[in-house]
C-alpha cells in the first residue's frame, strides 16, 4: 500500500518520498541554527503522518485524470472512506480536515520527552492555531465545533491508514505498535490542552519545520544535494583587497579601519564614498542587505555576485524571479529559503518579524546572530519609520549584527537608532571630515519658479545634446510630462518609467534608461520616485518636482554621479521646481517638509556643499516623530512579545501599519495568458498598484482567484491612446475618492 503526499504539479510524490526530502533538508539546518538534530529529525518524520487521512487522500485525487485516480485506488488504504470524500467534494461539501492534526494522533510513537518540542513544529507549521486566516488552526477549529467533534473528523478510518502512515515512521528509525482509540483520544486532548495554554513569545521549532518542509518541497529528489550550498558565510576578502587597491583613495572610507569592537555600525557619507564595501567589511558572519527598491536590489545583486563569485548570494523582492529570466546561473527556487551567505532584499521582506506575519519564525531563526545591513536608510514616513525603529529593536533582542548606512539621514533619527542599538560603546558611528566631503560637491542647484520656466530648460539641455532627468513625485504627473516631451522634443528619444508598468516591460525600461546615459544624442527621461536610490546611472542633468531634502539628495545622485580624479571638483545642473500651493499636489509628501526644503536649498546655480548637508538635513527635520504602532508590533520595547506563540498575524496587519503598494493588476486581454502560465509568467504580466486603488480597481469585478489575486483592468486603461503611458486609472468621481494614488 502507498499514500501520496504531492499532488502532480507538486512533484506526484509519495509519504516516503516526501519525508525523506524534509529529512534530509532538516539534518542541515537544524545544527546551523543550534537546534537538536535527533529531535529535529524526530519532528520531520512526523509532520506529515496525517497525509494517509481520506480526506487529504482524496483532495490529491481530486487532482487526477479518472484513469489515474481509479489506478491508484487501488494501491491506498481505507478507498471506501476516499470514495466517500471524493463525492462530498464533487457536491461542492468540503469538510474541513487538516492533515497536521490527524499528524499529532501518532505522537504516542515519540519519546514522552520530546512531545512538547514536536507539537511546536507539527500544530502550526501551515495554519496559526488561533484567528487563521482560514479559521482552520486547531483552536479554530475547536471554537467552533468542539474538540471531541475535530478528534474524531481527523481520527477517521484510523484503523484503515493510520499502519500504512507508521510503516513510513519505521522507515525513520521509529518503533511503531498499534495505537488504540482511546490512547489517541487521550492524546489529542493533550495537544489541545496544551496548545490552548501556550504564552506569548515565538517557537524555533516551528521556523526550523517550516524551513525544511518548504526546502524539501521545492527541490524533490534534488533536496540531499541542494542542501550542502547551505549556511556557508561569505569569504569577504575581494573587500579586503580593495580597500588597499590603487583605486582606494577616490573612496575615503576605504581608509576607514572596521575592527572597532562595537557590535553595530552606523555610518553616514554621500553616496560614493565607499558605504557598501565598508558596510560588508565590518561583517562577519552571514549577511542579509537590505535596500529600498527593486531595482537597486538588482544592481547590488549582480555586483555582490561578482564579487564574491564563490559564495550563496540571493536576492529577494516582489518579482525577483522575473529578473532571473536572463540569468541562468541563480538558482530560481533557492531565493526564498533559508542559509543564503548573502541574501539581498527589501525591509519590507524583513517586516514579518515586526509584524508576525505568516512565516515569521523561520525570518527570525534565520536572522539570529548573523549581520544585517541596513543601508540607504531615510526620513521615510511615519509608519515606515516605525517599523524601522522597531525593526532594529528586534534584531538587536535577535542577537544580530545591525549595521546602518545613509547619506541623509536626521540627526535625530541617527540618535534613536544608536539608542535602540544599545548606546553609543555598542556602536561603531562613522562620519567624513569636512574636507574629504568638500570632494563630494558635484551639482549647482538652481530653483525654478514655473512651468514656461522647465519648458525652456529642457528644450536647451536637449539642443545642446545632454542628457536630462525629468522627475515627478506623482506618477500622473510623470505621464503629463511624457505628453509634453514626446510632443515638444523631437530632437530627443523621450522615455516614461514609474511603477504602474507591467513588471516584464518596466525591466526593460530600466536597462533602456541605463542605455540612455551613453546614447550619442540628446534624451529625456521623465520619471517618478523609482530612480532616487534604484538606478546605478549619471545624467548630465535633473529637472524635478520639490521634495523633501533627504529624497531631493538622493534623486541629485543619478547626476555627474561618476567619481574618479577627472569628474572631482566638476559641477552638474539640478534644477529644482517650486512647490504648488496646492497641498494636493504636494502628495505624497507632507507640504510643510517641502516647503521647508526648497527653502533650505542654495539657488542661482550655486553648489550644494557637503559638508552642508547634515545642518540642511536637521534644518528640515528638527524633530522626527516615530508614530505609535505598538499595537501592531509583535514585541514590546523591553523584549517580551505580544503574540502567542504558534499564532500569526495576518498579511493584512502590515499592509495597514505600512500602507504599502501590495495589489496588483492585470489587462483583460492577459487574463486568459496569466491563468495558463506559470509563476514566473504571471510576474511578467502584473502591474503593482497601491491597496488604496482598490476602490477604483474594484470596477472591473472582484480580483482573480489564483496567482496574486489581481484585478482585470480595461485594455484602455493601459498606453491609453496608443501613448507608452503604463497604467492610466481614470479619475473617480468626489464621493469615491476616499483614496489618494500615492505610490511610485
């Protein structure tokens, strides 16, 4: 007899087959993480035990050709009670069962000792045991039909299946007897007993099952070789070496040493000084870097690929895999999974151990006492900064190596960090003189009072061959100006990125506008917020929309970016606009910050000095406030947590904390394209959007069912006019407006 584990799309595997490959993940990382390998092992063969029930048993079947399902009939245990399952649900009556509870009846078969670390991985290890987004956790479960009522749903045919699941135990080295009913009884309301009295605070256990059953799932029969790439820190020397090569002194933190013996670092430069590279030196074990934006997670991807060519580096954000489509040396799967020497990803990715969303443990069990860097740290808004905060607290209670890096960042801000990281004895806090920062004055800023004012700008930048950046903060704003450029700058080749493209398409609009800085002629690039800190390019000059300070600093470093002995000391233009008196039109930043930033600016062609920034910074940003979040955060200031252990919270917590871009969509005419293809297809053919556009979104029906879940737009809503505009929203009338379009 066989059980099956897998349905064919996941691999069609059998029980055996499955345990062996979480095993086998298992025996690797539980010792990477200090964890009992003959527990964690213990843990892994259990796990899935409660496959052989009818009812999961039918739900793979369900899955099959007839011919297939009558054949493998056959060869399984208790068909009748399968045969009835498939009925109910071809009637559309899919009672509840989950498998790892039916897992938990054989825990009479493991040590007595070992029984309260195996409820913490089993229970929980794909549903929380309370307030499951599915309300199918146990205590769910229990709630609303009694615990005697679950015990005997998933006790179901026992006396059919449950031999031929311990026979796939013994294979494991497990002692296997029979199991009465009453002994089973008794156990389960153990686990009940003891699941329903679990306290605040978070299961290792639960991460580490978590990371091997995922691991085991994604690499199949490939899992005992896969495995060996795993928990190998970086060989860091290629930054060593730099740091004493002939191009080392164009980076004055080169000179920086980093054997202070401050656990953390915060370090504050302009952009080329060297942050990157003094950042990676100060660490010591495995790395997790984090930055803001798709694109320059890409860049600093394939640099730190070059780099360390040796070593496991990932990267991970929303559509990572798209990237991956030219590159057949990452390994497409891996970049989800725990071990990576170098991982390279978002904050908002690390945001589940602020927030507890689904999967957290296993962030956190990854985290514990390896370095993370948090580069190109900013102002942000107040819930971001929150998190941020929050974020640091937690990597620190995490025994983590926390190094921060930022060119524009507050003064003020700068000090709740260093006090989160313990004081300034726990901090290595490193700063340029004013001298060596005097060789970092590149732009002559001036200020723009109107639009007849930009027109004219552009029309002699592109006369005279350059090559401009034309930035807004809205991205209908971006649009409006594609119109104008394409109509009122032949001479030109006018490009349009933001975020509302599809993902597929805005790819290749980053590799054009990194093609555009070494064109022959003249070209404008009209853009959003995404080429602030996401593109590695230089212009040779900026038209943008005020700002706040720290972002305006930032988008400046696309221009006479290069450094090397010929461009120091040379200047480039930024031309700044002044801010509407229309609040509205100030979105999404706050008007009092952009005001107060346009005024901090020089003007008249004047250079901004360096050695400045830090003063206009704190000018601007004399306090910083961190909003309150506490209730959404999983942990409290003094280290004790808010959440039960085993529970999680749902995605939706830090979506409303954050406000951050998390929807997507998709054209009609892709609908029939994206239900067909595979992951990495469907990436291709999404368009990010704000949750805040839902309401707008929601006229075209309810989201999709499958993939990301995306809203079917209109064809017109997309290069509307035949225009290479992206997505268009069209404008709600007043009373649906309770949304702004803010996101980039």
């Amino acid at each position: 007899m066989i059980l099956l584990a897998k349905s064919p799309k996941q691999g069609g595997l059998l029980l055996e087959e499955h345990t062996r490959h979480v095993v086998e993940a298992i025996e690797v990382m539980a010792p990477a993480y200090g964890l009992d390998v003959r527990v964690a092992r213990l843990g892994a063969v259990l796990h899935d035990l409660g496959k052989g029930h009818p009812a999961f048993q039918a739900m793979l079947l369900e899955k099959e050709s007839a011919q297939e399902r009558d054949m493998k009939l056959k060869q399984l245990p208790a068909a009748d009670a399968i045969e009835e399952e498939l009925r109910h649900r071809s009637f559309g009556r899919n009672h509840y069962h989950r498998h790892e509870l039916s897992s938990l009846l054989f825990l009479p078969l493991f040590p007595l000792a070992e029984r309260e670390v195996l409820i913490q991985m089993v229970v929980a290890h794909h549903k929380s045991i309370r307030n499951d987004r599915s309300q199918r956790g146990l205590l769910d479960l229990v709630k609303e039909n009694g615990v005697d009522e679950v015990f005997e749903r998933h006790f179901e045919a026992w006396p059919q299946w449950s031999p031929v699941a311990a026979h796939v135990a013994a294979k494991f080295g497990v002692a296997v007897r029979t199991l009465a009913y009453e002994e089973v009884a008794e156990c389960f309301q153990r686990v009940y007993d003891r699941v329903r009295r679990m306290v605040d605070g978070w299961s290792p256990w639960k991460g580490l099952l978590m990371s091997a059953d995922h691991f085991g799932s994604a690499y199949l029969h490939e899992t005992i070789t896969k495995r060996t790439a795993l928990y190998h820190p970086p060989d860091l020397s290629t930054f060593e070496q730099r740091a004493q090569g002939p191009k080392a002194k164009l980076y004055p933190l080169s000179e920086q040493p980093v054997d202070d013996p401050a656990t953390h670092t915060l370090v504050i430069a302009p952009t080329g000084a060297g942050k990157t590279d003094f950042l990676i030196r100060r660490c010591r074990g495995r790395i997790f870097y984090t930055l803001p934006f798709q694109a320059s997670i890409n860049a600093m991807y394939q640099r730190l690929a070059e780099d360390v060519p040796d070593a496991d580096v990932r990267r991970l954000h929303a559509a990572s895999r798209l990237e991956l489509a030219d590159e057949a040396d990452e390994d497409v799967e891996l970049q989800m999974h725990p071990g990576a020497g170098i991982k390279v990803m978002t904050p908002h990715q690390l945001a589940g151990i602020v927030f507890g969303t689904p999967k957290y443990e296993a962030i956190m069990l990854d985290l514990q006492g390896q370095d993370v860097i948090l580069d190109e740290i900013h102002t942000y808004d107040g819930q971001a900064r929150a998190m941020v905060v929050q974020m640091v607290r937690t990597l620190v209670r995490l025994d983590c190596r926390v190094h921060i890096g930022s060119a524009t960042i507050p003064t003020v801000l700068a000090d709740t960090l260093v006090e989160v990281l313990g004081g300034s004895d726990q901090v290595d806090i490193v700063r340029l003189p004013p001298a060596v920062l005097d060789t970092f004055d590149r732009h002559q800023v001036h200020k723009v009072a109107d639009e007849t004012t930009v027109h004219e700008v552009l029309r002699r930048a592109v006369d005279a061959g350059e090559h401009v950046l034309w930035v807004s903060n809205r991205v209908k704003d971006a649009q409006e100006n594609y119109r104008w450029a394409t109509q009122h700058l032949p001479k030109a080749e006018v490009l349009l990125i933001h975020s509302r493209f599809r993902r597929g398409e805005r790819r290749a609009l980053e590799a054009r506008v990194k093609e555009l800085q070494h064109a022959a002629g003249p070209c404008v690039v009209c853009a959003t917020q995404v080429v602030e800190v996401s593109l590695d390019i230089s212009y040779d000059r900026m038209v943008t929309a005020a700002a706040p300070l720290d972002a305006l600093i930032q988008r400046f470093g696309r221009v006479n970016r290069i450094r090397n002995e010929a461009t120091i000391g040379t200047y480039k233009p930024v031309h700044v606009v002044a801010p509407p008196e229309d609040v509205r039109a100030l979105r999404p930043y706050e008007p009092d910050v952009v005001r107060a930033s346009y005024a901090a600016l020089p003007d008249e062609g004047k250079v901004l000095a360096e050695r400045d920034v830090q003063l206009l910074i704190d000018g601007v940003y004399p306090t910083v406030e961190v909003p309150d979040q506490a209730q959404h955060f999983i942990m409290r200031e003094d280290g004790t947590y808010r959440i039960r252990t085993l529970q999680h919270h749902q995605k939706s917590v830090l979506l409303e904390a954050l406000d951050i871009d998390s929807a997507t969509c998709v054209r009609q005419s892709d609908v029939a394209a994206y239900r067909r293809g595979p992951w990495d297809a469907r990436v291709e053919l999404e368009i990010p959007v704000s949750h805040r556009l839902r309401y707008a979104l929601r006229t075209g029906g309810a989201p999709l069912e499958y993939g990301s879940y995306p809203y079917v737009i209109p064809d017109d809503w997309y290069h509307p006019g035949g225009l290479l505009l992206g997505l268009v929203v069209p404008a709600m009338p007043t009373n649906q407006s309770a949304f702004d379009t803010r996101f980039i």
